[in-house]
C-alpha cells in the first residue's frame, strides 16, 4: 500500500470538492487541507494500513475518520463569514470524500 499516493488523492478530491462549493476560495482553502492532512497524516496511515490488512473493517475505519472531524478548522471558510451549519456539512463531505478515495484505491 502507497500511502503517500493515497494521501495525494485524497488532497486532490477535497481541494475538487471545496472548488464545487466555494470556487472563488479553491487557492486558499489549499493552505487549510494541507494542515489538516499534515495534523493527521499520522492517524491516517495507520488506520488505513489497519483496513488495508483487514484488521479493522470499514465501519470502524469510518468512525476512526469521523473522530478527526474537529481538526478540519478550515479557517479560509471561517473568515469568511461560512456559517457553522454549512461548515458542518461541509466537514461530513469531506469525511465522505475522504473514505470514498480510500474504498476505492483499497478495495
């Protein structure tokens, strides 16, 4: 398993999936991903590395994913004036996204 390969993936998909929504912040959100990739990039390895070898199924790989959900600050979106429900939901389609590419790539 490339998680390094995994993990350029999966920051593709989600700068894709902040351009849908908010295109005029696509370049800055970059800065806000790469910091929550970085401050979970450990975390994400292993728990992928787990699924990848059966020793965690999906569903508990998903919870691992969802507990990581306080770190996405995406303070880009927070400056400007995106209210806490459309961050929160924004949040669960990055989570989604995230586990989207790993099914993919693992499975």
């Amino acid at each position: 398993m490339d998680f390094e390969l995994i993990l350029k993936e999966i920051k593709s998909n989600l700068i894709s999936l902040f351009g849908e929504k908010w295109h005029n912040l696509k370049e800055e959100s970059k800065k806000d991903i790469d910091q929550f990739l970085e401050s979970s990039k450990f975390k994400l390895e292993r728990w992928t590395e787990l699924l990848a070898n059966g020793d965690l199924d999906l569903e508990e790989y998903e919870w691992l994913i969802k507990s990581q959900k306080d770190l996405m600050v995406m303070q880009t979106l927070h400056s400007s004036g995106v209210n806490k429900i459309s961050l929160g939901h924004f949040k669960n389609k990055m989570i989604k996204t995230m586990i989207n590419v790993v099914k993919t790539i693992i499975f």
